[in-house]
C-alpha cells in the first residue's frame, strides 16, 4: 500500500501554534512534535530540507553584510536548527 502525504488538519496545525508560542524557536522539538503527529517520514525530510535551505539562506544573507554584522553561527536559533537537522 503506497502512502499519500496529506496536508495537516486544523487540529493539527492548531497544536503546532499551541506547541510553539510556548518557545523562543526550538527547531529541535518542533521535529519531535511533528513525529508525534505521525506524519510520514517523506514529509518529516522535505520539512528538513526546507529548514535547511531556509538556514542556509538566512546565514548567507547575515554574512552578506547588507543587514548589520553579527554572527549568525552564535544564535540560539541557528544552533538549535543545525542540532535538529543533524538528529536522526
């Protein structure tokens, strides 16, 4: 039986929100709350490779020098975000 991905329901995207409000921005446990809402695992690896690109690109932007100086690598965020895609 071949599984078809499906787009979250209200309930579901209602937690996600409901999950979130409650962290600054915790890539690391947003992973675990979708693998708790028994998503499939393709849509869990394109959700990782969308953070990723979307990391990628926020670090590229702030390295650019075109939004001040800082160093991306130090946020909590970017920390947590690169742990996330590491975890298996």
């Amino acid at each position: 039986m071949v599984k078809t991905e499906r787009a979250l329901t209200t309930d579901e995207l209602n937690t996600i929100r409901k999950y979130a409000q409650g962290l600054r921005s915790r890539p690391k446990d947003i992973f675990a709350l979708l693998h708790d809402l028994e998503l499939s695992e393709d849509k869990i690896r394109h959700l990782r490779v969308v953070l990723s690109k979307l990391l990628h690109r926020y670090i590229e932007l702030v390295e650019s020098g075109d939004c001040g100086h800082w160093d991306p690598h130090a946020e909590l965020e970017v920390v947590e975000a690169k742990a996330a895609l590491e975890q298996e």
